[in-house]
C-alpha cells in the first residue's frame, strides 16, 4: 500500500470503530428501555430529538478545536496546542451549560413542541432533565476525544470507547432494572448510566492525555486567550449552521415519508440503518483527512495535502461503494431481520440499489468537507450543504416523491442527486480555489 493511503488508513480504521462503538450505547439503551414498554421508547425518542441536535453542535465545536490543534501540532507548536485544547473544551463547557440551563428550565415547553401529550411528559420528564441537564459531560468528552484525532491518535478513543460500552452495559442493566435488594430507577437509571459512561470516558482520555506533551494541560495552560476564542467561535458558527440545516432538513423531508404510509416509512427507517455501516465507514475516513491535512498544512508540507486527500477519498469510496453494494444484493435476506413483509423487502431493495450509486458522490461530500475545513474555511462547506439538502433533496421529495406520487424510490434519488451535485461543487472549489487559508 502506498504510504499515504497507509497513514490514511490506519488513522481512519480506529475512527471506525469508535464511532460504530457510539453508535452502540445507543443500541444497549434501546435494548433495555424496550423492556420498559412503548411509553419508555417514546420517551427516549423525544428527548432524543433535541440530545442529536445538541450532539451535532459539539461536533461542530470538536471539528474546528481538531482544525486548529492540527494544524499547531503540525507546526511543533506546543503553546499553541495546549491553547487550543484549552479553548475547545472552554467554549463546549459554555455552551453545554447555557443548552443544560434552558433544557431544564423549560422541559415541558420543549416536550410540547415535539407534541407529547400529558402521559408522556409525565414519563419522559425526568429522563429529558438528566440527559440534557448534563448535557456538559457530553460536550467535553467529544472535544477530549477530538483532541486525540487531532494529532493523528485514533487508537485510544477507540480502546476508551471499548471501556465505556463494557461499563454502559453494566450499570445500564444494575440501574435500570436493579440488582439484589436494589430495585432500579427504570428509565431515570438509564439516563444516569449514559452519562456515567460519558464521565468515565472523558476523565479516561484527560488521564491518557497527561502522558503525552503536546496535549497534556497544566494549570499554567488553563487561561482564556480572547483573540483566540473569537477566531475559533467564528470558525465554529459555519460549521454549526451546516449540521443543523443539515438536521432540520431532515426533519422536514422525514416529515414527508412518514405521510406516504407505515410500510414505506419502515422501509426508509430500515435503509437508513443499513446504510450506517458505510456512511459510518466514511466519517471514519473524513477524520483521517482532517487530520493529516491539518498537520500537513502546519508542517508546511503543502504538497502531501492533495495526496492525503486522494487515497482518503479513494479509500473511503470503494469501501462505502462495497459495502453498500452488498447489503443491496443480501437485503431479501438481511431485511427479514427487520421485517417479512414482501412489499418492504422488495421496496429495500429498490432503495439500497440507488444508494450503490450514490456513494462515490457521498464519500466525496463526506471527505471534501473535512478536506476544506481543514484548509481554513468553514463557510463554503456550510453554503454547499445548504444548497443540495433544501434545494435538492427537500424539494426533491417534496415534488418527486410527495406530489407527483413516485413514493420512496424518488426519496432516495433526489438524495443521490442532492450528494452528486454537492461533490460537484467541491470538486469546483477544489480545481479553482486555493483551499489552504490563514487561520486568525
């Protein structure tokens, strides 16, 4: 293997795993709660709208701390680094508790937004104030975690991920359900237990990182440069934008297939599940040219920039390609774990097809993005994203598939399309803009 797409590679492999092992607390919680009835479910999935919601703003908080710490890793520049930490944990710590304070203090107006009724704001209201009241914890663990990826460390949020589900599982089971004379908390446990495994992982990661110089804080570290925070509050707000009109487009075109009947809105579900395993694959790579790219832009070795971002692309491709391709062809097979209803299997099918063909388009979108901000622009990626989810998918589905009656085949056509063009308009800024800009 060539030796940038091996150093691609074994930086994406762990970012892989780690997020299918994230994806996992949230499969043990489903577990569990399920055993609680539908009210809990229903519960978790409300409280689960805003919790996504608040996640994807972290995230946007944790791409830009892993723009600039790569790039001031790169550089050797130990001050610097251990000043961005400092700053993305400090603004994920401000926002998560200005996101706790409003969640707490105005529950039950959020509950009635998402339209629970009087049983279930009784039921889901303690469970909504622990997991957003300690919306915090959450933001820290993702900002220490980026700070490993930042400087190409992959292996350890993975091997902390690891301890994290084993120790989930066990206090998810003790406090739910109870053990001995302890009889459980039910769904209040399972809140707990989550952010338990959270607190565990971020304390973990801040042990690890003390062994390391260029990430390691000391007291002396811990102040608030404002010229820096300004610079990477203004980076962030783009990259924030771009994942919440991501969501709330969702939102709306979700809004759509549940109105084209139960078995085909089970159907996009089931899809939406299956395609993970690649969408998850191509995260994986998106972090490793962050990464890469970031330190080699810090390093000032401008050349390996459009190297890294090739075999990451490449890679990220053939593998999403791959994996989708052979979901679609074993899906009258896999499906039936789902379902045995005919109408759905074969509508899956239809769907996964179209996915195939939409996942070079979706590695490039998935790679490009982190490929520009890591370059320094967080805005062209927020502008782009905008464009295909409202003007192509969600219209798309609104005329397609809603108003002309050509149902979910059209759903994820006009998602194929909405990732074609965004890789288009990559691929333009890309050949005809200089993607390496001055961070402040």
């Amino acid at each position: 293997m060539n030796s940038k797409a091996r150093k691609v590679f074994n930086i994406a492999l762990p970012a892989i795993g780690e997020s299918y092992l994230q994806s996992l607390l949230g499969v043990v919680d489903s577990f569990f709660i399920a055993k609680l009835g539908l009210l809990a479910i229903n519960a978790v999935g409300v409280t689960n709208i805003y919790s996504m919601t608040y996640i994807g703003v972290f995230t946007a908080i944790s791409a830009t701390l892993s723009v600039f710490l790569s790039r001031a890793f790169g550089a050797k520049d130990v001050t610097r680094s251990k000043a961005v930490i400092f700053h993305g944990i400090f603004i994920s710590i401000t926002i998560g508790l200005l996101f706790s304070i409003v969640s707490v203090a105005f529950a039950n107006t959020f509950l009635d937004l998402v339209g629970a009724n009087a049983k279930l704001k009784d039921t889901a209201g303690i469970y909504f104030k622990v997991v957003l009241g300690l919306t915090p914890f959450i933001a820290v663990f993702t900002a220490q975690s980026a700070s490993f990826r930042a400087i190409g460390d992959t292996r350890t949020p993975f091997r902390v991920g690891v301890e994290m589900n084993i120790i989930h599982v066990i206090l998810d089971y003790v406090l739910i359900f109870g053990i001995g004379s302890f009889h459980g908390l039910g769904l209040t446990g399972a809140a707990i237990a989550m952010i338990l495994a959270r607190i565990y992982g971020f304390l973990r990661l801040v042990i690890i990182s003390q062994r390391i110089p260029a990430i390691a804080l000391k007291f002396i570290d811990c102040k608030v440069l404002w010229n820096l925070t300004v610079s990477m509050i203004k980076f962030a707000i783009p990259a924030t934008i771009e994942r919440l009109s991501m969501r709330l487009g969702q939102v709306v075109y979700f809004g759509l297939i549940v109105r084209m009947g139960t078995e085909v809105y089970a159907t996009h579900n089931i899809a939406g599940t299956l395609t993970t395993f690649a969408s998850t694959v191509g995260g994986g790579f998106a972090v490793a040219s962050s990464t890469l790219i970031g330190q080699a832009i810090g390093e000032n070795n401008l050349k390996d920039v459009r190297e890294y971002r090739k075999w990451s692309y490449i890679q990220s491709a053939l593998s999403m390609t791959i994996i989708t391709a052979l979901l679609a062809i074993t899906s009258p097979w896999i499906g039936k774990l789902f379902t045995h209803n005919q109408f759905v299997l074969h509508l899956l099918m239809i769907v996964l097809f179209i996915d195939t063909v939409s996942q070079p388009f979706l590695a490039s979108v998935s790679v490009d993005t982190s490929v520009v901000q890591a370059g320094g622009n967080s805005s062209f990626p927020m502008i782009v994203t905008m464009i295909g989810i409202w003007i192509v998918r969600t219209l798309g589905v609104y005329l397609f598939a809603w108003k002309l009656g050509f149902g979910l085949p059209a759903v994820w056509i006009s998602i194929a399309a909405d990732n074609a063009l965004r890789a288009g308009l990559f691929l333009w800024y890309r050949q005809k803009k200089n993607i390496i800009r001055e961070l402040a």
